[in-house]
C-alpha cells in the first residue's frame, strides 16, 4: 500500500514527493535561502514600498486619509487570517501545491491594485493580496521546520531575519524611487513582477520539502483538531504567546516612533530614517549573533532569556526617560533604549519560533499559521495603543512596551518552565 500511494504522489509532483537529504540540502543550501528569504520579505514589501505613495493614492482615487489607511488594514488582516489558512493546506497537500497557489493569487490581486479604479475595490484587492501573501510567511517557516531541526533550525531563523529585517527598512526606499519614474500604481506593478519571478524560482527550484507519508490526509475538521492540540501543548503555547507578545513591542515601536522621534524630539525625516536603519542593523546584528555564535554554544532558552530580559530593562528605561524621572533626557539616550530593545528582538524572535517548532514535527504548517496568527492579532491589537495619550507624549509608547515584555517573560516563565525541559526536549545537541 504505502508503495502504490507514493507513486501516485510521485506523479503529480515529478521529482518533489521525497524531502531533500542532507547532501543535497549542502549542495543547494544558499538557493533555499535565497527562495524562503524572498518569501519572507514579500508582505513587508507589500505593507512598506507603498507608505510613500498613500498620500497621491488618496488625491488619485478622491477617498479620505482615513479610508486609504484601510488598504493597509485590509493587507495586514488579510497576512493575518491567511496564515490560519494556507498552514494547515499545506500539512494536508504538501508545501508546494499551497505556496504555487498562493503566489499565483498574489500576482492576480497585486495585478488588479495597480488598475483599482475606486478605493474600496482596491481595500477588497489587498484583503485578498494580504491572504495570499500570507502563504510565504507560513510555508516558509514549516519548510525549516521540515529540513532542519533544535540548532540548525535556530540558526535559519536567525538568517531569515537579516533578510526579514532589511525588508522593511529598503522597501519604502524603493516606493519611493519607483514614485520618480512612475505613480502609485507602478509599485504595485513592481510587487507583480517580483510575485512572478518568486513564482517561477519556487516553480523550478524549490523541491517538496513534506513526504507524502507525513501529511494529513484529513479536512478542515481533523486541521482544527490539529490545532486544538498544538494549543493544549503548555510549553508549545507558552512559546508562541510570548514571541506574540516580543513582536508586539516590535509593532509598538514601528507605529509610534515616527511620531515619537520627529514630533516630540523634534527630529528631522532624515535623522529619523537613519535612526530607524541603524535599530534595524542592531536586530539583524543580533540575529546573527544568535545564529553564528550562540546557538550550538548556549541553551536556546538561555539565549531567548537572555533576549526578553533586554526587552524589559530596555522598555524600562524607557518609561522612566519618556515619564520624565531623569529630567528632559533629550533624543540621544531615548534613541539608545530604541536600539536595545530593537536589537534584542534578534535573540527573542527566532528562538521563540524554533522552540515552538521543534515540539511540532507532525503539524509544522499548523503550528506556523498559529506563531504567525499569533504575532499579527497580538500586535495589531497593541500598535493603535501607543497614541492613547495623545501626541504630546511618549509615554504609552513605553507602556505598551513593559506591558508586553513583561506578558512574554510571564508565558516564558509560567507556561515553558524551561527548567523543567531536558535538553533533548530543546534539542540542543
């Protein structure tokens, strides 16, 4: 039986129906990068090539501010809910069937942003380019799971985010000198080129990472059931609450700091950009620190400790700054609790993950979708927070920060209890 049923997947899937073996994955490991950093970085493509351009899409389409914010409301919800999605097809049918799926719906709905003639088809066109997107973010993250397992695992992550990490920070440079040559519709007609080259290279290159062995063969009631048991997993929800909750202050810091660093310190667009570059250099300098160093030498819980304690004594001082305990400290030293607590995403997020996946071989797509779900409804629920207060003070923005390192230690400490782990529970040999 078994022999009858892979040759059926075999010929669907000409050579893609058994995961790669540790010799080839040597010989095309820099290509794999390459494919999943790609499809890591094309949602933050798809949210930032486009901030430049929302102020002429508002003129252009004769809509409101507040009503274009919503196209990337629509995107980020879309990442959202997609992602609980495309993780669990792809643990029924494999991770290229789904992802080819995904990518070519990606390039439709781009494709129809760039001709929307009214607002609100463009609103309903990135709902739709946000669910799409959302299968490289979760496949890409289940395909580790799949080739790779405890430190190897940590240290893709960890080259992952100096892909996922420069994305954001590139991509509204790249908006804006695609705005020289063209409108705001051109980018989304760069972002269609990029969905078809993306296509054709995970078309031609990247194999079937799933065995037809290892899939689940059930439907949409036997995938909650799956999910229902990943999250009666303690040490597994434990692990993803509090990387929610590490991306949360994450996203408090994306949406509040333009307004903190230019408004209230009085800092120029160029001085904040530069800012904001050298923090995102700090998170990657991290991460690979955390890949190129520390794993394979010290515990990855020891390591995503270490992370979260930074977080919360960098959230701290900052509160103390902004609430104005040491007087008007000035930019400088609010920018250098910025770049702490930035920087020390890079030891927390990726370890989260792989701490979480290595518990979750039979169900990566699922479990993917539920770290990514996770991360974007935890962060979309505390960025709108950090203006509560009004615009005359940085204070909530810190808050929020505290509050939401403070929750991720908790679930680190209350629900992982990584004392009680054995080191092959963390796979750390």
């Amino acid at each position: 039986m078994p022999e009858r049923g892979q040759t059926t997947e075999e010929h669907r899937i000409p050579k893609a129906a058994e995961p790669p073996g540790p010799a080839a994955l040597r010989r095309t490991g820099a290509l794999v990068t390459l494919v999943l950093g790609g499809l890591t970085a094309v949602p933050p493509l798809s949210m930032d090539m486009y901030l430049p351009a929302l102020p002429e899409v508002t003129d252009a389409l004769h809509a409101p501010a507040a009503t274009i914010q919503l196209t990337l409301t629509a995107c980020l919800l879309g990442m959202a809910l997609g992602q609980l999605v495309v993780g669990p097809m792809s643990d029924k049918w494999g991770r290229r069937r789904p992802l080819l799926i995904g990518l070519l719906v990606y390039i439709l709905a781009t494709a129809i942003c760039a001709f929307a003639p009214t607002a609100e088809l463009l609103i309903g066109f990135r709902l739709l380019q946000g669910l799409a997107g959302a299968a490289g973010i979760v496949i890409a993250r289940a395909i580790v799971r799949d080739l790779y397992d405890g430190v190897e695992m940590a240290r893709f992550f960890s080259t992952l985010m100096l892909i996922s990490g420069v994305a954001p920070v590139v991509a509204p440079l790249i908006g804006g000198q695609v705005l020289r040559f063209t409108d705001w519709r051109g980018i989304f007609v760069v972002l269609t080129g990029v969905g078809i080259a993306l296509t054709l290279l995970v078309w031609r290159r990247l194999p079937e990472t799933l065995a037809p062995e290892k899939r689940h063969s059930g439907g949409t009631l036997e995938a909650l059931r799956t999910m229902k048991s990943l999250l009666a997993d303690r040490v597994f929800t434990g692990y993803m609450i509090a990387g929610g909750f590490a991306f949360a202050a994450l996203f408090a810091y994306i949406s509040a700091s333009p307004f903190v660093i230019q408004e209230i310190y009085g800092a120029s667009p160029q001085t904040f950009s530069l800012l904001f570059g050298v923090n995102s250099v700090g998170l990657i300098a991290a991460g690979q620190l955390n890949g190129k160093v520390l794993v394979g030498r010290v515990s990855l819980n020891k390591v995503l400790a270490s992370g979260l304690t930074a977080i919360t004594v960098a959230a701290t001082a900052l509160l103390l700054m902004t609430s104005g305990v040491f007087g008007d400290v000035g930019l400088f030293p609010v920018a250098a609790g910025l770049f702490v607590l930035m920087s020390a995403m890079g030891l927390a997020m990726p370890n989260t993950q792989s701490l979480a996946l290595t518990r979750t071989p039979h169900a990566a797509g699922s479990a993917s979708a539920l770290l990514g779900t996770t991360s974007f409804l935890i962060g979309a629920i505390a960025s709108p927070l950090v203006g509560i207060a009004g615009e005359d003070t940085a204070v909530p923005m810190a808050v929020v920060q505290l509050v939401c390192a403070l929750a991720a230690i908790a679930c680190f400490v209350g629900l992982c209890r990584p004392w009680q782990q054995r080191p092959t529970e963390e796979a750390d040999h």
